[in-house]
C-alpha cells in the first residue's frame, strides 16, 4: 500500500496542495484505516460566487402626454395596465395602452403602411376588432375597425388614430411614479411605467463577467433569508463607471428574472443577495474533500472499503466547490465506499 495521509479537511487543503507541489512540511501522519466513509456519488458539481443585487420592476419608462388638454384622471402608483385600457385621462378621453416595440410617431389613417400600421392592426385583433387582415397597410376595414374600438372607448369616431392618443410598452406594466396632477396640461410627463413582473438587477463588476451567462441559473436570497431560484435573461451591452471612496468600479447590468413569481412574497422592491455559477461540471463522481488522501510520489488518492478491507487508488481532481470535489479515475465509480477523514 502506498505511504499515505489522510488529507485535512476543507481548510487544510491550500496548505496540503502547497506541500505536494512545492516541498514545504509535510502534515503530520495519520492512521491509514478510515475513521468514516462515504459513498462516491454522480452528479453535478459547482463553485459560486455571491453578489449583490435589487429586486424590483426593471428600470421606469415616462409616459410624457402628446394630446393638447387637461389631465382629467390618473392611475394609482402600483396599479397594473393591460393592453387597451386605459392609462390616463386627458379632457376626459382615455390615452390607452397598446403592446408594441416602438412607439407611433405618426396619426395612421386610410392609406398609410408601415410597422406602426401592422402594430395598430394586431392590437385591435387581440382586443377582438374583426374585418381586416392583420398587415402593414391601413385600409378601409382598419379604418371601420378602428371606428368600432373609438365607440368602444367613447372617442369621436373618426376612423383615424390621432398622434398621442396610444401608449406603447412591450407587455403589461406597472405603474411607477405619477408626476402630473388632476388639472395640469397634459403635454408634459405624466407618469412613469416599468414591467408588471418583479425581477433582480445585478451591477456586476466587468471583472466578473465570467460569472455572467443568458440562460444560466442563479439563486436569489431574499431579505428574510428564503432562496428562490432564478435565470439570467440579460446582460447589458453597455459599461457604466461609478466612483466610491476614490476608487473607480466599471459595471454592466445583469438582469435574473424569476419564474414563480408568488415565491416572492411580498416583496416588491428589496436588495438581495444573488448567487451565480463561476464553474460547473455535470455527471461527474464526486466525494468530500476530506475523502482525498495525498500520496508520497505524488497527487492524490481515495481510500476503497469494501468487505472490511481498504486499498487506497490514485484518482484524478477536477472542480473544487463547497466541500466537495471531482475526482476520475479507472476505478471510480458511484457507490463504492471510502474512506474520510474526521
């Protein structure tokens, strides 16, 4: 049998590295029959660094009013908006929400063609209007549909979509900060808007973007210490520089959306602290660090028991990571017995 020791656990290991690389005193010896054993398991396996981030709605959107008048009605600050109602009111007529990535720019009537044009007509569709076909080109069954949705909603019935009367965003929101008042005009900004599901923002460090991948898991602590899991959607394009106590820190935005949203609770907005994945290795075998044995010629083992006798074979490390590590070797495999230290 290999003259061996029974490698220290978790804290030791820097130390026994330094040893079997580079000479330095060797740990003292230790009995060669296990004090407890384990099982080698399959699994995956990974290192995590945490982080710190704020759960909330995303970053706001201002809603600034296009329609000459007076500011007649307002939502209440938290409120939820879904497409084709309303979002405020100006001389007493709805300017309503309709989903879509970019804004109109333009009154549409009969005639014209565009993205602006196919965004109206799937709008009116989803909201049920019927007559036309959902294209880029405004027509005169647009323009009766439209007629229909203005009835709906009480507006004169002209056909046409005055500039300003439709408010877009990508999805459903949540209304932010209201900062116009009843009676103000209602050209100038009205309220603030951000998405209707909670979400963490994580300003992570460029010098760990390496932690940062679209798709990757992530674990979410919320501020009474429950653990709801998560994944990262987005990863901005764009560094932004900070300075505190004289030092410099570039940042990008990590966003990690989270599933369940009733995991959250109550929280609405709260700094949490998010895990992320720095290095994973999946069905892999793997043991606690304190089964590894360092051997005299060299690297590390695993102590075998079966049948109440022990062999000790060299095996291969991979990943360290939260008490555990890989190992591989030829005659590893999961749920044979070893040996651990105490």
């Amino acid at each position: 049998m290999r003259r061996l020791w029974w490698l220290l656990p978790v804290a030791a290991v820097l130390g026994l590295i330094g040893y079997v690389g580079f000479g330095r005193s060797e740990p003292a010896p230790a009995s060669e029959s296990p004090i407890r054993t384990t099982t080698i398991t399959k699994g995956t396996l990974a290192a995590t660094e945490s982080v710190d981030g704020t759960l909330g709605f995303g970053d706001p959107v201002t809603v600034n009013g296009r329609l000459p008048g007076t500011v007649t009605a307002l939502p209440a600050e938290g409120s939820r908006i879904g497409r084709g109602q309303p979002m405020y009111r100006a001389d007493g007529r709805p300017v309503v929400l309709f989903y879509a990535a970019a804004p109109f720019y333009r009154a549409l009537k009969p005639g014209d063609e565009g993205e602006d044009v196919r965004a109206l007509e799937a709008n009116l569709a989803a909201l049920g209007y019927k007559g036309f076909t959902a294209d880029d080109s405004y027509t005169g069954a647009t323009a009766d549909a439209v007629r229909d949705w203005q009835e709906d909603l009480g507006l004169p019935e002209t056909g046409t979509v005055e500039l300003g009367r439709i408010v877009v965003a990508p999805d459903a929101v949540r209304v932010g900060e209201v900062k116009a008042h009843l009676g103000d005009g209602a050209t100038g900004p009205i309220l603030q808007w951000t998405g209707s599901t909670r979400l963490v923002t994580v300003q992570l460090d460029v010098t760990e973007q390496r932690l940062a991948a679209i798709g990757a898991e992530a674990t979410v602590k919320l501020p009474d210490d429950r653990e709801v899991p998560g994944k990262i959607s987005a990863i901005g394009a764009v560094a932004t520089a900070s300075t505190q106590n004289n030092q410099t820190k570039v940042t990008v935005d990590v966003t990690v959306t989270v599933a369940d949203q009733d995991k959250l609770g109550t929280f609405d907005v709260a700094p949490v602290t998010v895990t992320l994945v720095s290095e994973q290795r999946r069905d892999v075998l793997i043991v606690p660090v304190g089964a590894l044995v360092a051997l005299a010629e060299g690297g590390y083992g695993l102590q075998l028991v079966s049948g109440g006798s022990t062999r000790t074979v060299a095996v291969t490390t991979g990943l360290f990571a939260s008490g555990k590590v890989e190992v591989s070797g030829p005659e590893l495999a999961a749920g044979l017995t070893v040996g651990v230290a105490g």
